[in-house]
C-alpha cells in the first residue's frame, strides 16, 4: 500500500513538471507582446525593448524555461504579477478560501440532496418518483450555469431584492452563487447515484437479503450502498478536483475575489506568471484529489486493498 502511494506521489511531480513545461510553451508561442499590452499602444520601441528585459521576455525560449523552472521547483516561488506587481502565491493564498468555501459548501448541498434523490429513484424504479427525478435532472443539467446565474440575479436580486446580485459581505452574498452552482450538480449527482443503485440491486446478495427477512432499509443501507459507492467516489473525487477550477464563471457573474476569477483576470491582461502559477496549482490540487480517491477506493473495498498489498497494481 504505502509502495503504491509513494508512487503515486512521484508521478504527482511528473504531472506537475509536465503541465508547468505545457503551459510555458503555450504561452512563449502565443502570438503578441505582452510588454506592448502593458505599457500600451503609444509607448515607444525603446520604453518596450526595457520593459522585455526586466520580465526577461528577451531571452531565448530555453533561457526563459529554465528561469522558470529554477523560480518554480527550486525557489518555490510562483513569480509576481506584471499587472498588480503582487507575489502569485500571495494572491492565491488571500482568495482561496473564498473559493473553497463557496464550492465546498455546493458540493455538501449537492451530496446531500443529489444522492438521496438518486436512491429513491431506484427503489422506485418505473413509478413517478423515478421518472420525476430523471425528469427533474435532464430539465437542471440541460439548462447553462451561466444562464441559471444569471436569472436567479434578475428574479431574487432585481425583482424581489431579497440577495446581493455580486460582491462579498456576509453570508447572503454566498447564496446565490451556491444555489446556481448546485442545480446542475445535484441533477448530475442524483442520475449517478440512480445507476449505481439499479446494478446492485437485483445482485443475488440482495436477493438472499430479502429472503433472509432483513427490513428493506438495512438491505440498502448494509448491503446496497457500500457495494454502490464505487461510482460515486468516482464522481465525488472528479467535484472535488474542480474545487477551485470550476467556479471561474460563477466567480466572473458575481463578481466574488476568488482564484477562478484571478485566472480569468490575468487571462485578459496577458499576465503570464498569474495564469502560470494558477494553472499549475489547480493541475497539482485535481492530482491530489485523484490520488485520495484512489485511497478510498481502497479503505472501501477489501479486493482493492489487496491488490495494493500485493502488489498487483501498479
């Protein structure tokens, strides 16, 4: 066990050397001057031609490459804006938790709604509350977040006036960007949970279950559910691996400081080290997320556990 997460621990290097080299050479390629956007259209050759050499844009593709890396991997320092003129990793740090609260608390509601939804469905397979919650999912799932977003702004901010349309404050200016990031979940989670549920329930260890005389509630909390779970891990790990990548629009709507909205920012503004250094963190915290899920795999299910003991799994 401990070989295979040491492993998946050095891979997890790889993967982040890997996106950071990707990146890099997206961005030196990518047609344009980024000192030119800087200082603007009217400033002269001269004024650019210093501006390049203080971001080091005059030296060769390797030369900056291995600036990069050696800032990146050896310093741990994920450089400064050339726009706010701020440390990236400080401006990581003061929004993060805006943007893990916000899409941590949607993935709780998510859960908690999504899942039981699914598993009444299943147990009523064919009758109406199944198909209300197939119906339900595909009308929430089919509907853009950005359009939800954007009517629940003109229906409870601008008709009703009961919550802030944009900003941070208390706790009410979180409610709509965790309503409108959790419609479409919850459809998503609620559909997962339905298959997983119908192919376990016809499996003969139910059956004998049943005819055991154990309540229909034991056999879907002791038997059906942990045999279940398998997918909805899956699903799970893949919600927290877009944690802090996956709210870039809602963050954009309602104007909420987060990471999301970092990464757009300096996509706009041509700032090469914040759209670096955000890429690479949400590449390393979606790796670290895969690798936990992976570990539950194993504390869940006894087979795969012992596959990493035996070392069958690489």
């Amino acid at each position: 066990m401990w070989k295979y997460v040491v492993k998946r621990i050095l891979w997890l290097f790889v993967t982040m050397l890997g996106v950071a080299f990707v990146m890099f050479t997206i961005l030196y390629f990518t047609p344009g001057d980024p000192a030119e956007l800087l200082l603007g259209a009217t400033a002269t050759e001269a004024e650019k031609a210093l501006k390049r050499e203080m971001l080091g844009l005059n030296k060769t593709y390797v030369g900056q490459l291995a600036d990069y890396f050696y800032q990146t991997f050896i310093q741990f320092d994920l450089g400064t804006s050339w726009v706010y003129e701020t440390p990236v990793a400080t401006q990581l740090i003061e929004r993060l938790p805006r943007t893990i609260g916000m899409n941590l608390a949607s993935i709780i509601i998510t859960t908690v709604i999504g899942i039981p939804m699914g598993i009444m469905a299943a147990r009523n397979q064919g009758k109406w509350q199944d198909y209300g919650v197939i119906g339900a999912s595909i009308v929430f799932i089919s509907m853009p977040n950005f359009w939800v977003s954007l009517m629940c702004v003109l229906l409870f901010s601008v008709q009703l006036g009961w919550l802030p349309s944009s900003g941070i404050g208390g706790i009410q200016y979180y409610i709509l960007p965790v309503l409108t990031g959790s419609l479409a979940s919850i459809a998503g989670n609620a559909r997962q949970a339905r298959s997983a549920m119908l192919e376990v329930i016809r499996a003969d260890f139910v059956t004998t279950a049943r005819a055991k005389g154990q309540s229909e509630d034991k056999i879907v909390t002791k038997h059906m559910l942990p045999n279940a779970m398998m997918p909805l891990i899956t699903m799970l790990g893949g919600r927290f691996g877009m944690i802090v990548a996956g709210s870039s629009i809602t963050e954009r709507i309602f104007s909420i400081p987060g990471v999301g909205l970092y990464m757009l920012t300096g996509i706009g503004n041509r700032d090469y080290p914040i759209v670096r250094g955000c890429t690479l963190f949400f590449a390393t915290f979606a790796a670290v997320c895969v690798l936990l899920t992976d570990l539950c795999y194993a504390w869940i299910d006894p087979r795969i556990k012992a596959q990493y003991q035996s070392g069958k799994r690489g």
